[in-house]
C-alpha cells in the first residue's frame, strides 16, 4: 500500500556508528544515501532511492534529513 502525501514530509532519522566505523566527523552529505524495501512480499530487497530525491539528503550534528511526498506500507 502506498500512500501519496498532500506535502512532503520532512524526515529526520539520528546516525549512530560502530566505534570500528567512520568517525561522523568525517562523513559528508554526499556519502549518504537513503533505501527502501520493496514492496513485493517474495522480495526483501533494498533498493537506493537517494537519487529520487528532489533535494539531496542532509548530514549535519549526527542527523540525516531528507523529505518525501509518499510512504509505502
């Protein structure tokens, strides 16, 4: 089911690492990048969506924001 929103509702999801992993300092808006699972029951793929996006996903303080204008259930 996927629903088509009126406006574009702005999303903001925390980033958190593994110490092993890239300090956040060094991590750009450019290295982001934002997936969906598809909406096929036999499939649980991920696909990028970060290209979708009429304006790029943002990085900053720890917290990536982006908008979209539908959810899928």
């Amino acid at each position: 089911m996927e629903v088509a929103l009126e406006e574009a509702a702005f999303i903001r999801i925390p980033l958190t690492l593994k110490e092993e992993q890239i300090d956040l300092q060094n991590l750009s808006s450019g290295q982001i990048r934002v997936f969906r699972r598809s909406t096929r029951r036999k499939s649980q793929e991920w696909r990028e969506i970060t290209r979708n996006f009429k304006t790029p996903p943002k990085l900053e303080n720890g917290v990536v924001s982006f908008q979209v204008k539908h959810f899928s259930k």
